[in-house]
C-alpha cells in the first residue's frame, strides 16, 4: 500500500502466491471505483506429487528439554476459551482422575451389591440341608448343651476341650532316638511345653540337607540352587488321655486325635544336619472345637463322637446354619475383593494411557 502523502495514483495492489503451486492471485483497490482481481497459473506448470495438505487442530506444547520431551496442552485452555466444569473432566490433562473416580466408584457399587446378596439372599447348599435337618447346634453356652442333651438326637457343640496331660509327668525312655544326647533333648523340648495338653505327639527325625532347584524371587524366569534343612520321621510316641467338654467326661483316641492332627500346634524344629532332634505335636487345654455327638435314651453315645476343628469347613457351615455370623466378615470380604480388582484397574489404566501418549 502507498502512504496517503504520495502523489502518486491511489491504486492499491495486494498479490498472494501459491508456494505449493505457484499460482498468483492479485487485488486491485482504487477508492471510488470497484475491486477487481487477476489470478495467474504458473507456466510452466509444477510437477505435483501424490501428497496432499492436510488440517488438523492445531496443538500447543511446552518444550522441557529439546529435541524431544515436550508437554501437551488443550487449546481452548491456552487460547482461554470458557468451558463447563463438566466438559472439563473429559480433558486430556484430567481424563485419568476422571476415570479413576469413575472406576471406584463402580467398585464400590459393585462391593455393596455383592455384600447384599450373600447377606440376604445367598444360602450355601451344605448350609441350607444344615437348616433343614433336626440336627441341634450349641455355640459356647454351658446351659444351651445342658438342656439339649436332655433330648435325643444329634449334636453339634462348640466349646473347650480340656485336657489332663501335663509334659512333666510325661517319660520318653521309650522313644527312639539315635544319638548321645537323648537327655539334653528330652529336657530341651520338655522346656517348650508348659501346661496341660489333650494330646502330645512325639517325634524323633533325623536332619539331612537338600538341595532343590526355585525360582528366583528378584529374577523372573530365573532359577537359582538352595539349600535347606529336611526333617526325615524316625519314631513316634503319642500321649492321649480323657478329656471333658462342658463338665462331661469323653474317651480319647488316637482316630478321634487324627481328625484334627493337622490343625495342631507344633514346635519350631531347631537343628543342623545330620543331627537328630526331637519334635512334638500338641493339643494344648482350652482349645475350642466343635464336638460332633449323638444322643441316645438320655445318654450321650461315646462310640459316635466326632471332634472338628473351628479351622475347617465344618466351622463356617455350622456357624451359617446357626446364624452366629458376623455380616462384617462378609462385607470386609466382598470390599477386599473390590479393592484388589480396582488396583487392578487403575495399574492397566494407566499402563494403557501411558502407551496411548506416542
């Protein structure tokens, strides 16, 4: 454009060009008469290639450290255009927490719904023939157990056992051992065992080394030799006497003593190899269990006597049926399960948008 102080002609002429192309387009002003234009093709043409311009939104970024890391902005943000908090939530720079709230939120839905149905509407099929069979259930209550065994029928009770064995009266001269030391020993595990017990099993074992091939727990796929303490059973010696259940005597027997040997306390084998120890396996006094019995004309048949430990399905089932459940083990459980799977979640979230990024 001329400047107004000129005496030359007031045309005016604004020319744009195709770099791509090369072809012109000119604009002729002159105040008091009509704007016209002239466009000229390039001569001679161009050679275009299959390529193609292309639009897209233009996106702002902040360069941390060149050539290469640079952060992400939302354009309506940097050109300051207003929004609603709402649509805010699905930005880019907040879509994670967005969807991370949403997330827990399901799974806290989730956890009710489930903690719902096992409450009120979920009944374990063992649980349910439980409830519908004449079978009596007693839970720590010395007059509800008076009372049913005054009526015959079957029996569930639980309540404490309570034994009569006491180590100190206890001999092991019988016992087998291979060694020179069989007093130190006696007396060593005999230190470990204060008290009464319903049922001591002793255990003489040889040690021995073996080597076995792990895995490695800070290598995945890796192996690598350890080496570890092996016991090798030489001979047993089992005590066992009566015991009483809520002031009655009952006969004791290595069977009835079997049914639960694998719920038992044992002692810390301490030893090197090549040694010989001796263990011991126990049911100390005042242990609870559940005492599965039958009453017969009055009397309690102590050839049908059956003992569960509170460790074992038996205990869920008969606390079901009888109702003594606490509805916090169930929603605790339903809420855990929630919170592993939303961890979950979130870990393969983010993983995933963080791929999502290049």
């Amino acid at each position: 454009d001329k400047a107004s102080w000129t005496n030359e002609s007031d045309l005016q002429t604004r020319i744009a060009v195709n770099g791509q192309t090369g072809k012109a387009a000119a604009l002729f002003l002159e105040a008091g008469k009509k704007d016209y234009t002239r466009t000229l093709d390039a001569y001679p043409p161009p050679q275009m290639s299959d390529e193609c311009t292309m639009y897209s939104t233009p996106v702002p970024v902040e360069y941390k450290k060149s050539p290469f890391l640079f952060k992400m902005f939302n354009i309506d943000e940097v050109l300051g255009k207003p929004r609603s908090k709402f649509r805010r939530l699905f930005d880019k720079k907040n879509s994670i927490k967005f969807r991370t709230f949403i997330a827990l939120c399901v799974h806290i839905i989730l956890a009710i719904a489930l903690s719902t149905y096992l409450i009120f509407f979920h009944v374990d099929s063992s649980v349910k023939e439980l409830m519908d069979s004449d079978i009596r259930i007693v839970i720590d209550s010395q007059e509800e157990f008076d009372q049913a065994i005054k009526t015959d029928g079957r029996i569930y009770a639980l309540g404490e056992i309570r034994g009569t064995i006491s180590v100190s009266d206890i001999s092991l001269d019988d016992l087998e051992y291979r060694g020179n030391d069989k007093a130190e020993k006696v007396q060593k595990i005999k230190s470990h065992l204060d008290g009464d017990y319903v049922y001591i099993d002793f255990v003489s074992e040889r040690l021995s080394e073996e080597t076995v091939k792990e895995q490695d727990p800070f290598d995945a796929g890796e192996y690598v030799w350890v080496t570890r303490i092996v016991a090798e059973p030489y001979a047993y010696l089992d005590f066992y006497d009566t015991f009483s259940f809520y002031g009655h005597e009952f006969p004791n027997t290595e069977s009835l003593m079997h049914s639960v040997y694998d719920h038992m306390e044992s002692t810390f084998i301490d030893g090197k190899a090549k040694e010989h120890v001796i263990s011991a396996v126990y049911l100390p006094d005042r242990q609870a269990m559940w005492l599965d019995f039958t009453v017969s004309k009055g009397q309690i048949d102590l050839s049908k006597v059956t003992i569960h430990s509170t460790n074992s399905s038996f205990d869920y089932t008969a606390r079901e049926a009888s109702g003594d459940t606490s509805p916090l083990y169930i929603i605790g459980g339903s809420f855990l399960i929630a919170a592993i799977s939303f961890a979950v979640t979130v870990a393969i979230q983010r993983k995933v948008s963080r791929f999502s990024r290049y």
